[in-house]
C-alpha cells in the first residue's frame, strides 16, 4: 500500500485496525462492521469492501469487510 513502505507497526496499527468495528462469525464467514463513523479511507481505497476474501489459515472461511448499518430487528410476525 502506497505510503506504508517504511511505516511502524504503531502507525499500521493506529490507521488501520485501531478503529470501532463490531465481528460476526459465523460458520459461513467471519463479518467485520465497521461502525458508522469510523475512518476508513485507505480500508475504502482497497476496494476489498463487501467482497469475501479467503484467509488461508482459516481453513476456508472467509472475511467479509462491511460498514455498520445499525441494529438488524427482527420482523414482527
């Protein structure tokens, strides 16, 4: 990623994993939400949003990165 050549594992850590996010797993996928306001230019940037990335070391499962859009309620029947 352009500009993270010579960066710290501090700065990696505080532009992009250091932020609000709610994780669902599954045993389909594991689901991060990122919360309504959290900063995410360079996450955005990556196009990976919204599309299922396959982790190896998961045995298969995959991460699906998405943004918070607020409590799911269930219908009323």
């Amino acid at each position: 990623m352009r500009g993270y050549g010579d960066a710290q594992a501090r700065q990696i850590f505080r532009d992009l994993i250091d932020m609000p996010a709610d994780v669902n797993l599954t045993e389909k996928e594991v689901a991060i939400s990122f919360h309504r306001r959290a900063h995410l230019p360079i996450i955005l940037a990556s196009e990976l949003m919204e599309r299922r990335i396959a982790v190896p070391w998961w045995n298969g499962l995959p991460l699906r990165l998405t943004t918070y859009n607020g409590p799911r309620n269930k219908p009323v029947t």
